[in-house]
C-alpha cells in the first residue's frame, strides 16, 4: 500500500503528463493539417479534420481545472498524513493514561465536532458512527487497549491555507515546522531564498497564494483568474518539493 507521499507523488506525475498533453495537444491542432493526406478517407481522417476545425477557448481554460486537482490532492496528503501520525502515536503508547492529557483530550473534541456534522455531512469524508462511539468509549483511563479516532483528526483540516495546516498540526503538538522547512536546501534552491527563515516565509506565502487561487477558481470568485502554462508547471514543482520537505520534517 502506497504511503501518503507516494499517493501524492503519483498524483503530481499524472498532472505533469496532463499538463503536457495539453500544451501538445493545442500545438499540434495548428498544425496537423500540414501533414494529414487530405485525400485518404476513414475514421481517422475524419477525427483529424474535426480536431482542426475544434474552437478550443484557449490551453490557459484547462489549467485552472488542473490546479484545483493540485490542490486537492495536496489535501489529501494532508488528511492521510495526519491520520497516519494518530495511529502511530497511540499504537507507541504503553495506555491512554500516555495521551489522554493531549491527544486523548484533543479526540474527545474533534470526535464531538464530527459528529456533530451528521446532519450536514461533507460530501468528500465518509466515516462509520457507530465505530467512532466505539473508539471514543474505548479511550479511558487505565485501559490498555484503545483506539482513537484518526478521521476525527484528518477531518479537521478543509483546505490548504497555511493557517489551517498550522492548526490541523498542533492538534498533533505538531508546530514550529515553516522554519525547518525552509532550512530545506531544495526549497532555498526553488524559491531562491537564503536563510531557514526567509524560505520558510516564502513558502508560507507561495502556499496562500495557491490557496487563494484555488478557492477562486472552485468558487467563482468575482473577478477572473487565468492559470497560465508556466504557472501551473511552477505550482506542480512546488506542491512536489514542498510535500517531500514537509513529510521529511514532519516524520
């Protein structure tokens, strides 16, 4: 089974590949007619001419679509992530007593404001009732055997906004992480900063930016915001060196 990362990283190839097919795709269709035997008739010719003759409003419309699926997978990450880490802490805790002034204590809340969502559910989680109830009576003091609930965790976490991941975190004790990101030397090398504290700004920013970009385009924010060629190449890098540093310092 693949690990959040990896999911991750499979994910930004195949948007690569697509980025690609789409820069090819609207240079060919000006000039395949160059090359087709106009007179040999079939399928394929037919397919050709209707290629040609497409309108396509422009590679830029697509490019929009493209990040959203950056962003989304990048969100993904970030919720398999945080599951990943609650599982690995309380299955390393000899009892409850070990979490229950933290983690315990932040499961209880975080498993309350799930369920309390039952009766206006986000459409992307699925999670089962009755195994939360039971994972919540199992977390008391003394017991040996316990489980918490990790969607309650990774559910916490709607966006990528920089504050929302820095509070999704800290329900974890999890924080202080943009400086040792940014100490990073492949990220210093991408954004072209100096210094753990400036790249770590930087990226914090750049992180924003796209988020914004995002909620623009899913939202039909007023105003129009066109993702470019170059833009969305720049976004893919930095989602892939980003997540990698991430999941390096946060591991």
């Amino acid at each position: 089974m693949p690990t959040p990362l990896q999911e991750l990283q499979a994910n930004i190839e195949a948007l690569r590949h697509d980025v690609e097919f789409v820069r090819l795709a609207s240079q060919l269709r000006l000039r395949v007619g160059k090359v087709l035997q106009w007179q040999a008739q079939g399928e394929e010719t037919e397919l050709a001419k209707r290629f040609i003759n497409s309108r396509p409003s422009s590679a830029e419309a697509v490019y929009g679509p493209l990040l959203i699926r950056l962003l989304a997978s990048l969100e993904r990450y970030m919720r398999s992530t945080i599951a990943h880490i609650v599982d690995e802490k309380a299955a390393n805790a000899a009892s409850y007593d070990s979490v229950a002034g933290t983690l315990g204590y932040r499961n209880l809340v975080l498993t309350g404001r799930l369920l309390s969502t039952l009766d206006t559910p986000r459409d992307y989680l699925t999670f089962d009732v009755e195994q939360l109830v039971e994972n919540l009576a199992s977390c008391k003091r003394g017991s040996g055997r316990f489980k918490l609930n990790a969607i309650a965790f990774s559910s916490a976490l709607a966006g990528v906004n920089p504050s929302v991941l820095e509070k999704a975190f800290d329900n974890l004790d999890i924080s202080g992480w943009w400086d040792r990101i940014g100490a990073e030397a492949k990220v210093m090398a991408l954004l072209g900063t100096k210094g753990a504290r400036a790249t770590g700004d930087r990226a914090k920013e750049r992180l924003k930016e796209l988020a914004r970009w995002r909620n623009h385009l899913a939202h039909g924010g007023d105003g129009e915001i066109v993702i470019s060629e170059s833009q969305i190449t720049d976004a893919i890098e930095f989602v892939g060196v980003f997540s990698t540093a991430f999941d390096a310092v946060v591991r």
